[in-house]
C-alpha cells in the first residue's frame, strides 16, 4: 500500500533529507460521489513554498504513476484528463497544497501524489513525492476501528505490547509507536499486515513493541491514523497484564477480545525465514564473487599460452 511513496521516502531518509518529504493527508478518501480534497503539506519542507512548482501524480493499482495536473502561476491539467475537474490552490500562510477533484467517478479510485523538484547532493536535482493519498470511490461507507487496544505480555526480561485496533474500512490504515517524549519508536516493532474474516467485509490490523522490562514503568504510544481519524493509545492504561502461564494475551472488557498467539508465532516465523533467505542468497552471491575471481585468471592464462 502506498508503495511508491513508502520508497521514495525511504531512499530520502536514509541520506538524511526526511525533510524534504511532504506530507499528505488524509491517508485515505471514502465517497460513492461528488467532489474531494486532497491536502499536501509542506509546513516541514525546506524549499521555498511560494515559488515552488507543485505537481500531482495519480498511481491505479498495479500501474506506473501518471502526472495529471501542476501548479505555477495557475492549474494546468495534461492531456488525458479532464480540465474542468481539476482545481489546484496553494496556501502560502499555511504552506499547503490542495488538489479538488469534482464529480468523481470509481475509474478516480486511485493513489494521488504531490510532488515537486528542489537539489539533493552535488546540486543534482530531484523530484520528490508525498506520502499519498488513497482516494476509493464506492458505495460503501467509510467505518472507523469498532476497538483498539493495547495488550502486554511479559517473556522472560522483555516485555511485549501488542497494538490491536479492529473492524475498520478501508483497510488503509498508518501505525506507529512513540515514547513518552513523543519520538517515533522504530526499534524492536513489528506491523503486520491487515486482515479480514472471510465472511466479513471489515479489516484488523497489529502492531507490536517489545522494550527491556526495566522499562516496565516507562509510558509508550500506539498511534494509528485512518482517514480522518488520528488516536493514540498509552501503553500505561492497559487494563489487564497476561498472567505467564497463560498461552494468549487477553482483555476482560465490555467488547471482549483475544489476541491469537498463533498469529503472533505466525508473522514472526515468517519474519525470520526472510531474513534467513535473505542472509544466504548474500552468501551465495558472495561465493559466486570469490569462484568468479579465482576462475577469471585461470582462465586469462589458458588463452594467453
């Protein structure tokens, strides 16, 4: 999901430019009709706002993202798309981009991209991409998570928290830890993937932290952002602690939820056997380096006697 941007901004951070990156928001749009808006900020973005030109991408599923709009001094939509729905403005006091798109139709389900051009290393120019905008268009309604919440189990010195946030759509959804200070926790967590009953037409997701159990009393957040809705879940207010005998972590509330170890012991196992075949395809690419380097001027020496 959203994996153009996902990369883009992966390949920024790691070269320390994660400011250059704008943000979009909402991360999702529901409607079966009318007209949306897709917001990009650029209140973190070093460049500057005012002269900035500002494109959109739209990206369909399992296709190449297409440019369909830019902004200069006015909105100026590419062939192929029609000018009459496409309406771009920028909000130079809050540094914000907005792109309108009137009577939308199901061929607009699509994820939308802000995007524009600024220098990285050497002077060399780049275009960078937001982080997206998923916009569905249907008939069915948009459903925040039913519960959310936050499980603990302790293994040994390490301590296990278990974000689960239930029953939403559309399973566009953004999950992140932070600590007591706010700063995004990126260490020891693990998202899984969303999932859904098959008789059932709404989606779940987890996301656990696992932290050294002196830090017990230290307070951590689960964060999720989906559509509109931002929350965050302390991990101080979990109700209930598994007991260690227990096989399954669980809450005794109103809405009664367990969380299935086997789950758990599912993505991890799963986790591993990547990371397993990942190690040995560098070792086997590493061999195949050394063989072909031992081979080369054996090889040089028969042709030249």
């Amino acid at each position: 999901m959203l994996l153009l941007a996902a990369l883009v901004a992966t390949a920024a951070w790691s070269c320390g430019f994660a400011q250059k990156i704008p943000m979009q928001s909402p991360l999702s749009v529901t409607k079966p009709k009318g007209t949306v808006h897709l917001i990009c900020h650029f209140k973190d973005v070093s460049a500057n706002f005012d002269s900035t030109v500002i494109h959109w991408y739209q990206q369909k599923e399992n296709k190449a993202p297409v440019r369909m709009v830019f902004f200069s001094v006015s909105t100026v939509v590419d062939d192929g798309f029609q000018a009459n729905r496409y309406r771009i403005q920028k909000d130079s006091s809050q540094k914000l981009c907005i792109l309108t798109i009137n009577d939308v139709t199901r061929d607009d389900t699509a994820t939308y991209y802000c995007a524009y051009w600024d220098t990285h290393l050497w002077s060399a120019w780049i275009k960078y991409f937001g982080t997206g905008t998923k916009l569905i268009v249907s008939n069915k309604q948009y459903t925040a998570p039913a519960s959310s919440e936050i499980l603990q189990k302790q293994h040994g010195n390490l301590i296990t928290y278990v974000c689960l946030i239930e029953k939403f759509y559309p399973d566009v959804i953004r999950v992140t830890w932070t600590d007591g200070e706010s700063k995004e926790v990126t260490d020891n967590v693990v998202k899984g993937d969303t999932w859904k009953p098959a008789n059932e037409d709404k989606y779940s997701i987890s996301s656990w932290l696992t932290v050294p159990v002196e830090n017990k009393d230290k307070n951590y957040n689960c964060k999720y952002e989906h559509e509109n809705q931002l929350r965050s879940l302390p991990t101080q207010d979990s109700t209930k602690t598994a007991a260690p005998q227990e096989e399954d972590c669980s809450t005794n509330r109103g809405n009664s939820t367990v969380f299935n170890r086997d789950h758990l012991m599912h993505r991890t196992a799963y986790l591993v056997y990547i990371v397993l075949l990942l190690k040995s395809t560098m070792y086997y690419l590493i061999v195949l380096f050394f063989i072909y380097r031992m081979w080369a001027p054996t090889k040089h020496q028969g042709k030249t006697a």
